[in-house]
C-alpha cells in the first residue's frame, strides 16, 4: 500500500483502495455483510452515507484507519489497535500505557531488523528447544568417544 494518498472524500477513498487491492463492489460487500447495492449505491454518490459500522468494516477488510477511510487524513496507517490484534497481555499493555517500561527502547528494540530473529532465539530458549539440541548433541559426542 502506497506510504501517502492525495487527499479525497470517502467514496474516492474506498475506490482508489478497492482498485489497489483488486476488490469488487461485491467482495468488499461480502466482506463487510452489506447488499452489494449499498455498495454500489454509495460509491455511485445516489446514497450520502454509509453506516458507522460499515465504515469500521471497510477499515478494518484493508487494514487501514477509519480516519484513513474518512478522509481526513493522507496516511493508510492505523494509529490505534486493540490489544489482542497486538498480541499483547493486557499486563504489558499497562506496563508501556503506565510508562512501567521505557517506551523509547521498546520501540528501538522493535523497530530494529534483527528483533524478529532474537525474539525467535529467545522463545527457542524459553521452551527448552537449545536445551534439547544440546543435550543430542552431547549424546552425539558421547556416542561418537568424544570426551
């Protein structure tokens, strides 16, 4: 998805999204449990307004804000996220929301492009993976008369 859109209202939005996506009126209606004349109807401008909660819908079938979608403003990202779409405890969501935790080196900690693979070597070590691989490599040696 593009970093930054030109500004534009609502139906504009959801078209220049649709079409960058590859998604009909009918499968975005299929997506948000809509008729696809809803659709169809809004984006044509015979309707005014779409639901409150057709318009969460659209947001969340491509992943963008619903300020996004509204138009009010250029950039696709979500700002806010519930916790579970984070995958977070709500125990570590207090701590970063209560400042608990430096927010800062959390977020140079996941922003840097190697904290996917030590997260990884770390829940390696934390479910005894390494411990395992050790210890078969140790009875490797053993069975081989290494000392």
């Amino acid at each position: 998805m593009a970093d930054t859109y030109l500004p534009a209202d609502v139906r504009k939005r959801i078209v220049d999204v649709m079409r960058e996506r590859k998604m009909t009126q009918r499968e975005l209606a299929l997506r948000i449990d809509v008729n696809e004349s809803t659709i169809s109807r809004f984006l044509s401008g015979k309707t005014e307004k779409l639901s409150e909660e057709s318009v969460i819908r659209i947001a969340r079938v491509f992943n963008v804000s619903t300020d996004f979608i509204l138009g009010t403003t250029v950039i696709p990202d979500k700002k806010n996220y519930d916790i579970s779409e984070l995958g977070l405890s709500v125990e570590a969501a207090k701590n970063l929301y209560t400042g608990k935790v430096n927010n800062d080196v959390v977020n140079r900690l996941l922003e840097n492009p190697r904290f996917a693979m030590v997260t990884y070597m770390i829940a390696q070590y934390m479910d005894d993976t390494l411990a395992r691989g050790y210890a078969a490599q140790n009875q490797m040696f053993a069975t081989a008369g290494y000392p």
